[in-house]
C-alpha cells in the first residue's frame, strides 16, 4: 500500500462530520467539569509523576472513598493534546465510586514512543501511590496503545500489576508496523524493532480482564487494529453502533453508559 494510501486509511477527520468542532468543544467540556471539581475539592492538579514539564497527572476523588482507581489516558497520535481536555470523561466511573487519575506525556517527535510507554508506567505508578484498591486502565487511540502495553507481562511493578482489575483499550493502535510506511513516521522514527518492541499484539498480556472497545463507524484500519488486539490476546471485543472514533469516547462521561458499565465492572463480551 502506497504512503499516500496508508495516510488516508489512519486519516479519522476526514471522515467525521464536523470533525473540526470536536477539539474546542472537548476542552471547553473538560474545562467546565475541572472547575466544578475544584470548587467540591475533589481535584488535585498537576501532581508530577516524572521531572519534565509534561510528567504531570490530573487526581479527581468521588464523594466516598474510593473504591479503586480508574486512569484514563488520552489520544492524539502520539503527537497532540494533553490532559486538560479529557476531565469530563472521569464522571463515569466517579459516579461509581471510582477515583480517576489523568496524565499528560511528552510528544512526538520530541520524544519516541517508547518514551511515551514509559512515562506512563511512571504515571500508573504514582496515581496508584495515591489511591489504594483495585485498578482499571482506560485508554483511547494512541491512549489505547499505552494502555495496552501498560498491561503486557513484565512491565509494570509487580505490587500494581496486581491490583489491575480491567483494561479497557478503546479504537487502540496494537500493530505499529503499518505506521512506519505513513508521513507520521516523521514523527515517530519508528524503524523495525521499534515497531515491534512497541505493538502490544506482538506481546503477552498480563492475567487481568481485557476488553478492546472500538466504534462501529470508524475506519476500516481502527476496526482492524482493534480486531487483530482481541484476537492475539484472546481477551474481550465490542464493537459499538453508531459511534466514530471521536464519539466513542463520550460514553465515559455517562455513568449510565455502556462503556462506563463495562468499564468499572471488568465485564468481558
């Protein structure tokens, strides 16, 4: 398949409508559940996980004692966002009882995406520092990713592997491979070993309920990705009607929603 191909098949805007008002309206929504947050004082911002500026992490706190900790990591291709617009995605499992910890990380090209992995091994770690009780790792995209290899055998610290109860990669890259022939490897710098150090469908995954999530209406090439993690790992695989790959996500703000149930009661399909 042609560069030109691969783009276009790893292309999500393209072909959501509307696409462009998705950002502004994540942040302004993620903006608006923080404040609240801090007037309950239920938030504590920019905890640090690591030394560099982006090494930080959002807490929110339920009403109750926790009953464990959920940490959802963010998409972007390696390359966009942070954690400042995805804070309203924690009231679904806060509503449960769950805290919820969210971590940005470096990007691409500063950094290469083993670096990513790592730092987010750090946040994992500190997060759980903080809140004892069972652990549920959620993430999207690129997010979905880190999550993944969050959960391979030997990565972790043993003392938190453990408490995993749940990981819930959502529309996730699993094979880096094909991303080596796009323009965004630019970016990434991947060559062969990196690709396959780096794509969780390559790895074990650790003995926890995994349960890959992905939008019924998303891209030929997310749908594969999606398909080839549950299949390697054997784990957990819902495909959601109706929903892209920038809407999938929303369900995790509804602690009524699939998503949200699945989520936070380690439910395999």
């Amino acid at each position: 398949m042609s560069q030109y191909a691969l783009d276009d098949a790893y292309a999500n805007g393209a072909y959501i409508p509307g696409a462009e008002s998705f950002p502004p309206r994540w942040a302004q929504e993620a903006e608006n559940f923080c404040q609240s947050m801090l007037k309950e004082d239920r938030a504590t911002l920019d905890m640090r996980y690591g030394e560099g500026d982006r090494e930080k992490l959002d807490l929110f706190l339920p009403e109750e004692e926790p009953a464990g900790l959920c940490v959802f990591v963010h998409g972007g291709y390696w390359r966009a966002f942070d954690k400042t617009s995805w804070s309203h995605l924690a009231a679904g499992p806060l509503s449960h009882g769950w805290a919820v910890a969210m971590p940005s990380y470096d990007l691409c090209p500063d950094v290469r995406i083993s670096d990513i992995t790592l730092q987010i091994l750090r946040a994992v770690t500190e997060a759980a520092a903080h809140v004892d009780g069972p652990i549920l790792l959620a993430g999207h995209s690129a997010g979905g990713h880190l999550v993944a290899r969050t959960a391979c055998q030997n990565v972790l610290p043993t003392n938190v592997a453990r408490r995993l109860t749940h990981v819930m990669p959502i529309s996730p890259l699993s094979d880096l491979r094909p991303l080596m022939q796009t323009s965004m490897n630019e970016d990434f710098a991947l060559d062969d070993a990196a690709a396959v150090a780096e794509s969780p469908i390559l790895k074990s995954p650790l003995n926890v309920p995994i349960t890959v999530w992905v939008g019924a209406d998303e891209r030929p090439a997310f749908l594969d990705q999606a398909q080839w993690l549950a299949e390697a790992w054997e784990c957990g695989h819902v495909v959601e009607e109706g929903r892209h790959h920038f809407d999938v996500i929303e369900g995790l703000a509804d602690p009524n929603s699939l998503i949200t149930q699945m989520l936070v009661t380690g439910a395999r399909a």
